[in-house]
C-alpha cells in the first residue's frame, strides 16, 4: 500500500535527530580486518565498531551502506549508551559513543584480544564513567566486551547501560532478489541472563546470527533507538524499520520516560565504587540453521526454556513449560503474584530437561522468573485469558452490539454494519483522515465485519447472524460491493460538496492525500479488498450449510455463490496487485474446496482456472511474495496456499523458508510466533508510528502456511510451534470486554494495545482457519497436546480440546486431520498400538453459552501425511455421508465417533 509515502513517512511523522552531514565514522581513514571461527570482520579503524561480520559471502552488516550511515546520530555494533549519576543524587547524566562521534584511542591489542579502545574522546566530557571497549575471541567465540571503570572518587550508580545493535535490516533502494539475499531481520528474548537476539537472513536457509550474554550481561531491555529520519536510507519507514539496543540495565528508563508502563523485566540499576570495573558483553554465535538456534544456545550453556503449546495460556488449559540448563532450577516466581501457579511434572523424555505444568489464574500479562543455582536468572513471558471459547463469544458480542453501527440517514450507506472502534474513548469510529477507516473497506476499515462474520464460521450465534444477515443484504451487498462484484476502497470520503448536511469534524486534518474524495474511495482496483467480501459470504454459506436455521434470509446457494461472484470479478481484469498473494485468501482455498463438495462444478473449475493462472506466475519467481509495500510478510500465505495445491513443492518450501526467518519462536507471548509487520499502525492504528508491531495480522495470516505445512510433515515440531504461536496471537489483542486491538505496540515507553480495532479481522481469519488441537508425540517431551489438556497417555492417549474453536483435531502419528463443519469435539482418544480414534462430538463449545448448536455434527476425515503402515480411519457404525462430510447424529447434544 502507497510506497512512496512509507519511504519518506519518517521525515513526516518524526523529528530529525542528526546534526548536518558530516561524516564523522571515518571510513576514509580504513578497516581492521580479522578472521574468527565462523566469520571475517571489518572494524572502522577510527571508531572500532563493527563495519562487517560475514560468514562466507553473508554479510550480517549493512556495509554497502555505510556511506550513508556515517554521521552523528547513527548507531553501529560497538557503540554504547548509559544514563549515571553520583550515588544519593536524583538526577540522571546521559552518555553515549555516537552522539557526537569522535576517533577512539587505540589500546594495545594481543592474544585473544583483536582490537581494544579507550572510549573517552567519543563519550560526553562529564561523562561520570570510564568505558574501554574490547573486541576478543574466547573459547573460539567473537565477543563483544566493555570494561564500564567509575574514575571518579564518589559511588556511581548505572542506571541504564546498553548496546546498540545494527544488521542489516535495510530494504531501501534494494531489487526483491537483493532484499530476500542481503538482508535479515532480527528479534529478541527479553529474559535476562537467559536472553538472546536472533538474526535471520531472509531467504530462511542461511545460518543465522545469535547474539547471547558474555558473561554477566542480561537481556533486560529492549529499547528503539531514534535516529534522523530525513536522508536515504530513510531510518523508520517501510524499507528500514530502525535499529535496537541490548539493554543490560533499565531503571533511569523506567522511572522517567516508561514511567506509565509495566516494563517487560524488573528495572535495576547497579553501583560501582571508586576505582571499580565492572564488565559486560555479548558473545555472537553461529547456529546452523533456524531450527537449531536453541540447539546452539545449549552448546553455548544458556538457559533455553519451551512452552506447550506457547506462552498464551487460558483459564481452562493447562500449559507445559520445560527448561533445559547445566545448573538446577533453584527457585521459580511469578509477577502479578498469583497470576499462575505450577507443579512438576515428569514429561521430558530427554535428559537435560526439566518439566513443569502451569495453570493460569488472572489475566493478561504474566511474567515467570527461574533463579538457577549457579544465580542465572530467566524469565519467561506469558499471557493469560479467559476459556477460549468464551474469548471468541465475548468478541462476536463487543462486535455485535458496541461495534454496530445502525443510522439509517448515514449519507455514505454504511447502516447498518460493523464498524471500526476506538477504545480509548469507547466509540465507534464515523470520521477519520484515512478514509479507509471509517469507510468499511480496506484491512483497517473492513476488519471489524470481517471479524464478526468469521466469527460465525468458528461459532455462530443466532442474534449475531441475523444482525449480519441484514449487513450482508443492506450494506456489503450493494454499498461496499457493487452489482458486478466489484469493491470500492471505501464508501465514506472527504468532499463536503456531495454530502453537505454531514457535519465532517474541524479538528481533522483534510488535507493528506488519504482523505480520499468520492471517485478515489469508490474506485475498484484493489484486490486486497475482494478477499474481504467474499471471506464474509463464504463464512455464512458455512453458516447457512451447517446451521440451516440460523439463516433466514438468503439460502447457502446463494452466499456461495456471492463468493464465487467476488472471485470471478476480481480476477475479470482491471483490479491491481491481483498477481500478489493477498490477506486471508485461505478462504478461496477453502470456497474451492467446498465447491467441490457440493459438486458446484462449473463454479470449481472458474476458480481453480484463475488460482491456476495466479500460480502459474509465481511458480517461474524465486520471490513471489509481492505487494503494494517494497517487502511485504503478506503475500505468503496465498502463494503457499496454491502452490500447495498444485503440486509446487519448490515454490511452497520457499514460502516456508521465507516464514520462518521472519517469524520467530521464543519464550515471549509478544515476539513467539510473531510474524513481522511494522508499518501498518500507520494505516490502521490509532498511534501512528513505524514500529515492531506485536501480534498484528501477519501472526495469524502467516501461521496458516506453516501449520498447513506441518500436516504434511508431522515431525516438523518447529513448525508447529511457530505456527501455534501464531494461530494463539489473535486471543491476546481481546480484552476482557471482547474489544479487540489491531496490535500491541512493542516500543519500550508504551507496551500496550493500540486504541483502534483497525485491521483485527484478517488476523482472525488466520486464527479460525487454522486453530485446533494437535497431539504430537515429541522426542523431548513425549505425549503433548496442543490447544488440549491431556489427562491420560498410555494405553490410550486421552485429549481434553481447550481451543478456541474445538473444530480440528490433528493426530500427528495418523498424519490425520479431523474436522467438524458443525459441532464442536469434547473429547479424544487415540490408541497408539490399534490406531483406533474415539471422537466425543458436543452440539457446541463447552464453555460458550451463547454458541448455537448444530443440529448434527458433521465430521470430515482427511489424511494430510503419508505415515508408513497407517491408513485413513473411518466411522466404525454406518454414518450417512452429505458432501464429503459425515453426519452425526446427537443424543441429548451429545455423540461418540470410534473410527478404525
């Protein structure tokens, strides 16, 4: 969306930081060059920071852009931050090696030493510390150190000590290909000693960097550093996100500038008598690939900790987290106290592993502290919510009810719907510049009624439908959605002209050029837009099939229909970015799929013919993954999805790969399974700014490919864990209302939800399509479930579904896929040695009082992995069959399912 306003965004949103141009870094003046175990390195010889770190060609620095990050201002690896004061005074002086960058003085350097400097002419003259800087190799590991000396003859105490971390991370000006081959991207675990951040090439299959603590040097914070946002490569914006710093300490942070946020760790700060030095550093790692960071985080003896099913944990389930460290657990807290409690339990299989159950008991954020014998200190980041189940009800009420928008004289023909929220002032949003947003169109305006009708496919309500029913026949259907199937951009604009008794607010800037006016919201060229519509009409045929009598008035024919219509127009020509993988195009995956089953054939063939013609151009692509953005985490999902289904091994393998390097697993709720998205608050959110965005829609929507992938390849326990991670997301942006945010804003001095429902809906799309209960055997830790409480594994492994939807159930050792179209699984049981399922059907959710329940379960069996020795079991009794699904009848709301 609009490239040539993210890439100067920066300079519009925010306030220059640099002083004029003048180089001060001294490249002129050359490099030192070294060899290492793993890597070659530059040093800038003036500066001795980090010009280059390669392994073989892979360059993890931006040194082909240097040039234009030579100034004041701008961070390199190697530099320094630090707030100090004299002990007993209240005020904080700040220091730091780049703000007025001057050479260093070289020390000596022999041994394991290969440069060292004496930081001093580069650091503020009232500096009240002494910080020499060494970069050695210890134990054949690069490491980065800083002797940190208080010269002075009073105490000094630390109050903030930190590391700025700068990869290369930078798409300006970059061509697809050099993007996904010269870049990476980078996150963080924020838990202390334990922490590490991760570099990642983007192409997904080059070995990524992982920077741990030498020695004691925790992961505290984790903060963004402003730079000038006005020349090339244009710092925060859409083709350079910005730069972050390793915090060792936080406290001056926490009581000035985070002073109104509950930090992600407890602030500390440190004091350093008269003549005292105290070291800190990070060591830089080489793992072999992406699934093996946590392999090489053993080998390098930090603490590594896994959650099951993830780090977002519901009132009703029961989670697994297992720890694996030299030294003995000594003791485990938790803040809020009380917020979990947890027992041990004797899961692992592997030895090295330590394994504990946690029950939940509030919600929202949660933190976990282990204190290892030896005084290593972890922590481990969780939110908890309500049942999930009750999750979902409570959002398709908010949506419903809070959300809906019923004012018949509206002059832009959005009443009655589903419209965009603001919950820092509890209101639904009728105006806003970004015309898009109040306009019912696009992911920001869109996504509230694209929530609330894919809410009915997960959990349909029967108050809900209808309000729906009577968007769908009013509003999408004829305002939204012209008659020919196309979709407009949006239907509110900015033209007091056409709309003179509409009272447009004067304390709105007009004058942006996404105050659209009525040709350029009412224009249909947009094919992101489409999937939307026809996400919501394919979402009440699954309502109308299933849940006949919920509907009243349109038959299932009818919205499937809509669908294909939707399709079919946008694929007619005449609508932009058409050829790009599009948000939550899942669903034409699964409308194609029903097609079949209703032997709709005429209408499967159109579909699949036009996915078939999209395909066909990404599979002669190395980097199919386009946009309207110049790097963009959206187009995956729909590339994956096709080449999937016809038979493209290669080009799907490749989306995987891409995934992964840019969504990562950590012992984090915020950043596990967090796929990358960091301009969107832009266009959708109430705060506007460029920033790593947590659990925004690409979580979800990205999810959706790597679990798909996992059916087919169930020992592929990573993927599964990334894409639980992801799927469970969209259950922390609800709060205890149902209102759910956009996404959770990740700087520092803010860490909250952002006030506007935005673009929540496609991140749901990605969570109802893809959640559900899987029952893995793992190597490590045996018989786990996740999204399910298991209570019994030998002789039968016995699974209590605590999903959200109880609609999927994936037996990893069957490589089989169970799946209700109507009614929800209470329960499962699975025989390992006779390979027969048990299957308890309810009418609906347990824990959803409000859910409708179906009239019949309707049971789908699909093998999705060829496993040796297994076949696709089947009902044991006589079951009728109605498009591909079998029929279960209930007794009392209830049914039992043995398939052999």
């Amino acid at each position: 969306m609009r490239i040539s306003t993210l890439l100067v965004l920066g300079a519009a949103l925010f306030t220059g930081l640099a002083d004029a141009q003048t180089p001060t870094l001294g490249l002129a003046d050359g490099f030192l060059n070294f060899t290492v175990p793993n890597f070659s390195l530059a040093l800038v010889k003036d500066s001795q920071t980090l010009y280059s770190l390669k392994n073989g060609n892979f360059d993890f620095i931006p040194a082909d852009k240097m040039t234009q990050r030579q100034y004041n201002g701008n961070v390199h690896l190697g530099d320094i931050s630090f707030r100090a004061r004299v002990a007993g005074t209240s005020s904080w002086t700040s220091g730091d090696s780049f703000s007025a960058r001057k050479p260093v003085r070289a020390l000596s350097a022999s041994g394991s030493t290969l440069a060292a400097a004496d930081l001093t002419p580069t650091l503020p003259t009232n500096a009240l510390l002494n910080i020499t800087r060494r970069w050695v190799v210890q134990n054949n590991k690069l490491q980065l150190l800083f002797d940190v000396t208080n010269f002075r003859t009073s105490v000094v105490e630390i109050g903030a000590l930190g590391a700025p971390l700068e990869f290369n991370n930078i798409f300006t000006d970059r061509t697809a290909a050099q993007t996904n081959e010269l870049c990476s991207l980078f996150d963080p675990y924020i838990g202390q000693d334990a922490g590490y951040v991760q570099v990642t090439p983007l192409l997904g299959t080059l070995p990524p960097l992982v920077v741990t603590p030498a020695g004691k040097s925790p992961l505290e914070g984790w903060r963004f550093i402003p730079e000038s946002t006005a020349n090339s490569p244009f710092y925060q914006s859409q083709t350079f996100e910005g730069l972050y710093e390793w915090q060792f300490h936080t406290l001056a942070y926490a009581q000035n500038e985070w002073a109104s946020v509950t930090p992600w760790n407890a602030p500390t700060s440190v004091t350093l008598q008269p003549g005292q030095t105290r070291t800190y550093g990070l060591q830089f790692n080489l793992a072999s690939g992406i699934r093996t960071i946590e392999d090489t985080l053993r080998a390098a003896n930090r603490p590594v900790a896994v959650g099951v099913p993830g780090y977002i944990i519901s009132a009703d389930q029961q989670g697994k987290l297992f720890l694996n460290y030299p030294s003995a657990v000594q003791s485990i807290s938790v803040s809020p106290s009380g917020a979990l409690t947890w027992t041990s339990n004797s899961d692992a299989k592997a030895s090295g592993w330590v394994g504990y159950t946690l029950t939940a008991h509030a919600w929202g954020r949660a933190r976990l502290t282990v204190t290892y014998a030896d005084g290593t200190i972890q922590t481990v980041h969780y939110y908890l919510t309500k049942t999930e189940t009750q999750v979902i009800s409570d959002l398709g009420n908010f949506l419903t009810t809070s959300q809906w928008f019923n004012d018949p004289s509206d002059p832009f023909h959005r009443s009655p719907s589903v419209i965009s929220y603001d919950r820092e002032v509890n209101k639904v949003v009728k105006d806003d510049p970004r015309a898009w947003i109040p306009g019912l169109s696009d992911e920001a305006g869109a996504g509230s009624w694209l929530a609330a009708t894919m809410k009915q496919f997960a959990q349909p309500n029967a108050a809900e439908v209808t309000k729906l029913e009577s968007f769908i026949n009013q509003t999408l259907w004829g305002s939204i959605q012209n008659s020919d199937g196309s979709v407009k951009k949006s239907v509110y604009f900015y033209q007091p002209s056409l709309v003179p008794q509409y009272q447009y607010p004067s304390n709105i800037n007009w004058g942006n050029w996404w105050s659209w006016n009525q040709a350029a919201s009412y224009a249909i060229d947009r094919a992101y837009d489409y999937v939307h519509v026809a996400a919501a009409y394919w979402s009440l045929y699954r309502v109308a099939r299933n849940y006949p009598s919920l509907v009243k008035t349109h038959n299932w024919q009818w919205y499937i229909n809509q669908a294909v219509l939707t399709v079919k127009r946008m694929t007619d020509g005449g609508v932009g970015y058409v050829n790009d993988g599009l948000m939550d195009e899942t669903v034409f995956r699964m409308l194609l799929d029903d097609l079949k089953r209703e032997g709709l054939t005429a209408n499967a063939t159109l579909v699949e013919s036009r996915m078939r013609s999209r395909w066909s151009g990404w599979s002669r692509q190395r980097y199919p993954f386009g946009s309207e953005m110049a790097w963009d985490s959206t187009g995956q999902e729909g590339v994956y999805a096709w080449s999937k289904y016809f038979n493209d091994s290669t080009t799907a393998t490749n989306v995987i790969n891409s995934i992964i390097a840019y969504q990562p697993t950590v012992p984090h709720w915020g950043y596990n399974g967090n796929a990358r998205r960091y301009w969107d608050n832009v266009y959708g959110g109430k705060l506007q700014r460029i920033e790593r965005q947590i659990h925004h829609y690409g979580s979800g929507l990205n999810a959706l490919p790597l679990i798909s992938q996992f059916e087919s390849n169930p020992t592929d326990y990573y993927l599964l864990r990334v894409a639980f991670g992801g799927l469970s997301g969209p259950m922390s942006n609800i709060d205890q209302g149902g209102f759910a945010a956009a996404s959770f804003h990740s700087f520092a001095d803010t860490l909250k939800w952002d006030g506007y429902s935005g673009d929540y809906g496609p991140n749901f799309v990605g969570h109802a399509l893809g959640m559900g209960t899987f029952i893995v055997n793992h190597p490590d830790f045996g018989w786990q479930a996740f999204g399910g409480d298991l209570t019994s594994t030998s002789p039968t492994v016995v699974v209590h579904p605590r999903d959200s939807l109880r609609r999927r159930v994936f037996i990893a050792p069957l490589g089989q896929l169970f799946t209700l179209d109507a009614g929800a699984f209470a329960g499962v049981e699975f025989n390992p040695t006779s390979k027969q399922v048990t299957l308890t059907i309810t009418a609906a959710p347990e824990g959803a009082s409000s859910a409708a329940s179906a009239p019949n379960g309707r049971l789908v069996v699909s093998q999705t992995a060829a496993i040796s020795g297994v076949h696709l079991v089947q009902p044991t009794t006589d079951l009728k069959v109605d498009a591909g699904a079998f029929v279960v009848p209930f007794s009392s709301g209830r049914a039992t399912v043995v398939l052999a």
